[in-house]
C-alpha cells in the first residue's frame, strides 16, 4: 500500500497520512480485480467506553470510499458502485458505530443506505479552478477584497516561519473560545514533519513592521486540491483582517502546486460567510453513520460530546 498514487483518493486517504493521524489504528476495505485497484476505503478503528467506533481521525477532512473511474454506459457505472460499495462494506471490520465523512467526489450511497446507514448532508467551499487568480479575485466579494487590500498596506505576508509560532496562533484561537485544542500537539507535529518530507504544505504568516505575527494559515496538497487544514490569530490583533490576506496568498499560491483549492467546510453559521465570500462554489458532501442498537447510540452521542477533548 506504500506505493498508492493520489488518484487513488486524496491526501487524507493515503497511507503514509493515516500512518500519521493514526498510528496502528487504521486499517481498509480493498478490492482488486487482475491485479488491478478496483475500490479502496480506509477506515479508523478507535475503542471507547467499551464501543468499537471506525470514526474520522484528528485533522483528516474525508475518507469514505474511492472508485476506480468507469468509463461505461451510466447504467453500468452505477450498477459497479453498488458492487463495489457492497463488497466495501462487507470487508469492514466488526463495529458498534461507524462515522466517516465522504469526499464531495462521491455522489452515490445508495448502497449504504441498503445495508442500514444514515446520511447527513454536509457542505463545503471549492475554488474548482486556480488557473485564473485574477478571475478569483474578481469573483470574490467586495468586503474581503476591500480588507485584503486594507491588511497589504501593513502587513507582510511570509512563509519561513516556525511550527511552534503557528502552534502558538493556533491555540489562541481555542483560548479565546474557551475550548481545548481538539486535537494534540504532537499530531501537528507529525502531520508537519510527513507534509514537509513531502513538500506538500505551507504556512503563510502575516506580520507587521513590529514583527507582531497577526495570523497565519496552513495548507496541504494533492494533485487535485490544495486544503484549508489549519489557522490561528492573536485575537488581539484581529482587526487587521491578516487572515483574508493569509488566505489570499494561499489561494494564489496553490495555483502553482495544484488545481483546486478546498476549504474544508464548516457547518458554524458565523464561519461560513467567510469561505463564501471567496467565491468557492457550494459542495454537498455525505456525513456516514450507522449504529447498532439504541444503547450503544446513547452511549455514542456521550461521547461525542467529550471526544474534542484530547
């Protein structure tokens, strides 16, 4: 499995990133056909409270299964997503509750649906086309573009930084909030050291003629999609509108790595105008669960409620 291409899913799916976010806890559903890749789907075993959950890992925006591309009549392709999707679901392993969120690529779970799964729709935002920054930068609503230019005439934008300076934004933003850092440092740290090896990733820093660093942004790449994996701000420093101009500076140079830029959604009303008024269009993505019994679903939904706690 080292050997897998991005196109067989994206970053998040890949084994050298699961050997990351999850170390000795993730396993897949595989299926090959002479010797060919047909289906693949990853999956994260984790053991709570007595539950066997295969549930998202921490920083890990998709899983859910891939499909090799059928070239086919439409008949025909759907026809081989239901067989694939239903030998995926038969090789998974023994659970109570299964939670996995899918790639916006995937439009069909229908065959989930037919062996007992429930689905929520969730969005996220996609910049489908990076060839243009000019385009997207018209595309984008007034107030960002007017902040942008606002944060330019006194911030500088870098990207040599430290982690442990980014680190140090990125719990502000949760001290602010009151809330624990939903993930650890130490997954940061590996994530970062996978992602530089690799050179997919970068973090854009924006400070002033003081050095103060407002905010920065953290991205990662594939071949297909740049993603919006991380941010943090002084909250102090929050009217300088550093984080447009981070995010900005990502968008462009995502243009010369990938072809899409992807920012990782949110559900939270206050979040979401942001990543709107970038211009991304809208995409729908499914939310998997399936949980065996009422109890176990009490004692689940218990668990949700604590697991942002590291």
């Amino acid at each position: 499995m080292e050997g897998l291409e991005q196109d067989t899913g994206s970053i998040f799916s890949q084994p050298w990133w699961l050997d990351v976010v999850a170390p000795g806890a993730w396993g897949e559903a595989r299926i090959e056909k002479g010797g060919i890749l047909h289906a693949r789907m990853p999956y994260v075993m984790k053991k709570k409270w007595g539950l066997r959950i295969l549930d998202m890992p921490s920083l890990t925006q998709t899983l859910g299964p891939w499909l090799r591309t059928y070239e086919g009549k439409y008949t025909n392709r759907l026809a081989e997503e239901k067989e694939l999707m239903t030998e995926l679901i038969r090789q998974l392993p023994p659970f109570d509750v299964f939670q996995q969120n899918f790639h916006h690529s995937i439009e069909n779970w229908l065959p989930f649906y037919w062996q007992g799964f429930q689905q929520t729709t969730r969005y996220t935002y996609v910049l489908e086309d990076l060839t243009n920054p000019d385009a997207i930068w018209d595309s984008m609503e007034k107030k960002i573009r007017t902040g942008i230019r606002k944060a330019e005439k006194q911030l500088t934008v870098r990207d040599d930084l430290s982690l442990d300076q980014f680190i140090g934004l990125n719990e502000m933003v949760f001290t602010r909030q009151r809330r624990q850092s939903p993930y650890h440092r130490s997954v940061i740290e590996r994530i970062d050291n996978a992602c530089k090896s690799r050179d997919c990733r970068r973090i854009f820093f924006a400070h002033d003629e003081s050095e103060r660093v407002h905010a920065a942004v953290y991205i990662i790449w594939d071949e297909q999609s740049a993603y919006y994996l991380m941010s943090g701000s002084d909250p102090d420093l929050r009217e300088s509108d550093a984080n447009s101009l981070c995010l900005w500076k990502a968008i462009k140079f995502s243009s010369s790595v990938t072809q899409a830029f992807d920012f990782e959604g949110s559900m939270l009303k206050n979040v979401e105008p942001f990543f709107r008024a970038f211009g991304g269009k809208q995409k729908p993505y499914f939310q998997i669960r399936k949980i065996n019994s009422r109890l176990v679903g009490a004692t689940f939904d218990l668990w949700m409620r604590f697991r942002d706690t590291p």
